[in-house]
C-alpha cells in the first residue's frame, strides 16, 4: 500500500511539473529584444509602443513647455528606426499625433545615430543609451530637450 501511494505521488509531482513547464513556455508572446541583421551584426528590437517623459530645459522658449508625458510608436526596418507620437502633445500643439518624435540608426552596442525631430523637422543629435534589459531608453540632445522611454 505505501509503494503504491509513493508511486502516485511521484506521479503526481511529474505531471504537475509538466504542466508548469508547458505553462512557462505559453505564458505569452514576448517581444524579442535583439534582431540579427542580413549582415550578422545583432542590433537592439526597439519595435513597439514606449511611455515617454519629455523634459525641456535649458535657456530657450522651450523650458516654458517643462515636463510631459506621451505614447510613442517605434518602428524599426532593420538598424533603422522612426519614432511617432500616438498622442498630441498637449503643449505643444504643432506635435500633433502620428508627428515623428525621433529616428536614428543602431548598432550593436546601441544608438549609432540618433535625433529628435524639432518642430521645424530638422534633425537634433541627441545622444543616447538603451539599458541592458532593452526596456528603457534615455535619450538628451544636450541644450533643451531630453527624454526617458520605458517599454509598454
């Protein structure tokens, strides 16, 4: 009696750790954080929705417009990459939603190249760092405008 109840029990233990397993593995869709280019070189997967924390600073018009939040949109074709706004910014009103926010290049180690588009469309180079765990983004341009982007 006791053989057959420790057999039930390991069986029991077996499936419930099968099951965990095939849990762990349909837990959901997660979005790789790397793409391997044509070339071999693997390059950072900005791809998808960011929660962005602009700050304006400096000596300028701009720090009137202070700190404010938005939803950008990455798109990334490759080692490039374009940024849209999916909201208007409410101080900012020729920012209007669907506008590029930035765009820039990627290399291995990160940005290669990376800017703002100013309300003008021209291009700010910024300078850039995406974290380890390619969940946030901290991008300055060095006089008036800098923000944090954290993956969605």
């Amino acid at each position: 009696m006791k053989i057959r109840f420790n057999i039930w029990m390991i069986f029991l233990a077996a499936m419930m750790g099968l099951i965990g397993l095939a849990y762990a593995q349909n837990a959901g869709p997660k979005a790789e954080k790397t793409i391997t280019l044509e070339t071999g070189e693997v390059v950072p997967n900005l791809s998808g929705e960011w929660d962005a924390v602009i700050e304006n600073y400096g000596f300028s018009f701009r720090t009137q417009r202070g700190i404010y939040n938005n939803t950008i949109k990455i798109i990334q074709e490759g080692n490039l990459f374009k940024a849209i706004r999916l909201e208007d910014d409410i101080k900012l009103p020729n920012k209007a939603k669907g506008s590029m926010f930035m765009q820039g290049e990627l290399d291995k180690n990160g940005f290669k190249k990376v800017y703002f588009v100013d309300r003008a469309a021209r291009l700010l180079p910024c300078t850039g760092q995406i974290d380890a765990s390619r969940d946030k983004i901290n991008i300055d341009e060095g006089f008036f405008v800098k923000a944090t982007l954290t993956r969605k």
